[in-house]
C-alpha cells in the first residue's frame, strides 16, 4: 500500500528501514508518529490482523505479503463467493448453443390411425351396402363396447358405479327398436333402459346410487339413443348412401380440421377444454365439410342438391367440433387422455365415436328436412 493514498508524507514503511528501528523506550519513528507533525497527520487505516507490509517491500519477518493490491490505482478483487463457485456462471460474451429446431409432431402414431381407419372404412362400406342388418349388428357392438369403455371410466376414476348389463341390453335394443320401428321405438326403449338403470341399481347399497343412477340415464343416452339415428338413416330407399354421407362429411370434418389447424393453427379455439384445437382447424373443418356435403349431397342423395350439402356440412361441422369438445371436458373431469387403447392410433371406440354421436340426429333431421324420409 502506498502511504500517499492516505494523504501522508512519502516514507519508507511502516516499520522504516531495518538499520533505524526504533530503540527501546524511543518514541517510533515514521510519518504517523512523528510527534512534530502529530496534529496534522491522519490516523492510519484499521488494517485486518495479520502482519503489516511496506510501501513497496514486505518486512522479512517471516509474514504473509499483504494481499491488497500494491498500487492504488490497481483494483482489487474479492474472492468469488462459496455459491457462485459451486453454480459458476456463463461468461456474458461466451457464446451460447442456439437450442435446437424441434419439429411439429403431429400428436399421433399417424400409420397406426391410418391402417385402423382404413380397416374400419372396410368393414362398414361392406356390411353398409351388402347385408343392412350386418351394419345394424356394427353399430351395436360399437355402442356395447362404447358403454363398456365410458362406465368403466367412470369407475376408475370417479367411483361411479353406472350398471353395465341393462346398459348393454337396453342400448342393443335401442339401435335395433329405432331401425324396425323407427323414432318411437327409439324413445321407448329408451324410457325401459332408463327404468332398467333404476331397478338394477336396487340390488346394491344405497349410498351412492343417486350418482350411480344419473350417470347410468347419461350413457344411455349419451351413447344407444344418438347411435340409433345412424341406424334410421338406413331405413330409407338411399339409406346406405344417406350413411355413407353422414361418415364421409364427420370423416372430412374431422380431417380438415386436424390438417389446418396443425398446419396453421396458432389461435386456441378452446384451450380449457382441449387446447389442440384452433380457430384455424376449425375454418378448415367447415371448408372442409360444406365442399364435401354440396358434392355427396348433390350426387348421392335422391333429389338432393348442392346447396342443401352447403348447409349440412356448416351443420356436420358444428356438431363434430361440439362433440370432440364435449368429450374432451368428460375426459379433462375424468384425468384420462383417451377413453380406452382398442384403436391403435385413435384410443378407444368413444374417442372415434365423439364427433359422430351428435352429428348422427343432425344428420338425419336435415335429410327428412330436405328430401323426406324414403
């Protein structure tokens, strides 16, 4: 340390030369205890324990240099604290790895939900335009295994005890009543299903069966009663092709919609409930439709026309959107992704079947609208 920084006159040390120390008795020599400039000279700095050095030499005593800086111009640094020498930090000028592109995954094991769809397609356009009651039998073991699916998440995740048996016989009675017997046989059997819900319950104890019950009506209708439209479109004298329509136009949506918006979509449609759809998916999802129900409208519906397909393709659109969406919220309630793995690529029959529940009634209403019900 240079005493100069101390406003002090330029002496040798603090301790002076060795040859002119201080004999004992003697008053010490050096600036700041000449007694001469006693009154004028600062006090001298505390200096932490440990020996002392000189201006510009360390005293040979065997002592530790002062590890100050010897200058006072020069700066001295503080040891690095203990944390930051356990977490150092990046110098700010090194450069930094640029992360790396992460590619937009579709969501999906898209060969496994192509193989799946195309296979199903198969089984339905064949049993659809060879043998109608062998579709008649598709659509119940849809809605068996559908019911079977939803009651055992329910339980699962929520304790909800929904009866399967009545739900399974009554739901297969309920397709088959609405295509002998059309709408009233429908809702018949839907009224027995429900009553059947109620009694069988009965058999167990009554803590719970309120909800048990009320869940049990819910998939009664959630799953037979919209089916069974699908199965009194197939009543008509176009009846394959008013089906063919009705999956074709759900299938397009669907498509359209998924395409978009991973394409484009950057504004969330409903992030609450499923926050992979976009507003984008759905403008393509209309498009998609509405260009698809004006063509099978307009050439595989009797005395239908295109304009009629424009209209219930915004309808297909709005419905299948609806649906996903009401089958997101069960499946957010329930903290389940998908309802069952029986479709690679897809989950389970209900995440199939979620779009085409509630457009099949829309479907069919629009159609009897339009051309009637031959």
């Amino acid at each position: 340390m240079n005493d100069s920084s101390w406003g002090a006159p330029q002496q040798t040390g603090y301790w002076g030369p060795p040859d002119q120390r201080p004999v004992q008795g003697a008053a010490p020599a050096g600036p700041a205890y000449d007694a001469p400039q006693a009154q004028q000279t600062r006090p001298m700095p505390i200096v932490p324990e440990g020996p002392a050095s000189g201006g510009d030499q360390d005293d040979d005593r065997g002592a530790a240099p002062w590890s100050g800086p010897p200058f006072r111009d020069d700066t001295p640094h503080a040891p690095p604290h203990p944390a930051a020498q356990q977490n150092p930090e990046p110098m700010p000028d090194a450069p930094q790895p640029a992360p790396a592109p992460q590619k937009k995954s579709a969501g999906r094991d898209l060969g496994a939900a192509i193989g799946v769809g195309v296979g199903l397609g198969v089984v339905i356009v064949a049993s659809l335009f060879f043998v109608k009651a062998a579709f008649v039998g598709v659509i119940t073991v849809a809605v068996v295994v559908g019911l079977w699916e939803l009651t055992s998440r329910l339980q699962e995740r929520k304790g909800i005890k929904a009866p399967l048996v009545p739900l399974a016989v009554g739901g297969a009675a309920m397709v088959v009543a609405g295509y002998v017997r059309g709408p009233e046989g429908a809702w018949v059997a839907m009224a027995l299903t429900a009553l059947a819900v109620l009694v069988w319950r009965m058999t167990e104890p009554p803590e719970g069966y309120l909800k048990d019950v009320t869940a049990g009506v819910f998939a009664a209708f959630y799953v037979p009663f919209l089916a069974t439209f699908v199965a009194m479109m197939l009543t008509a004298d176009d009846g394959p092709w008013r089906v063919l329509t009705f999956l074709v136009l759900t299938v397009v949506s669907d498509t359209g919609a998924y395409a978009v918006g991973w394409r484009f979509g950057t504004h969330k449609l409903a992030p609450r409930i499923s926050p992979g759809k976009t507003r984008e998916g759905l403008i393509g999802a209309v498009t998609f439709a509405m260009v698809a129900g004006a063509l099978c409208v307009q050439f595989l519906i009797d005395d239908g026309t295109w304009w009629q397909g424009l209209v219930i393709g915004f309808a297909v659109a709005a419905t299948a959107t609806l649906g996903d969406l009401g089958e997101s919220m069960i499946k957010r309630d329930l903290g389940i992704k998908d309802m069952g793995t029986l479709l690679p690529g897809h989950g389970g029959i209900m995440d199939r079947l979620d779009s085409l529940l509630p457009t099949a009634p829309v479907v069919w209403l629009l159609l009897v609208l339009f051309v009637g019900s031959g």
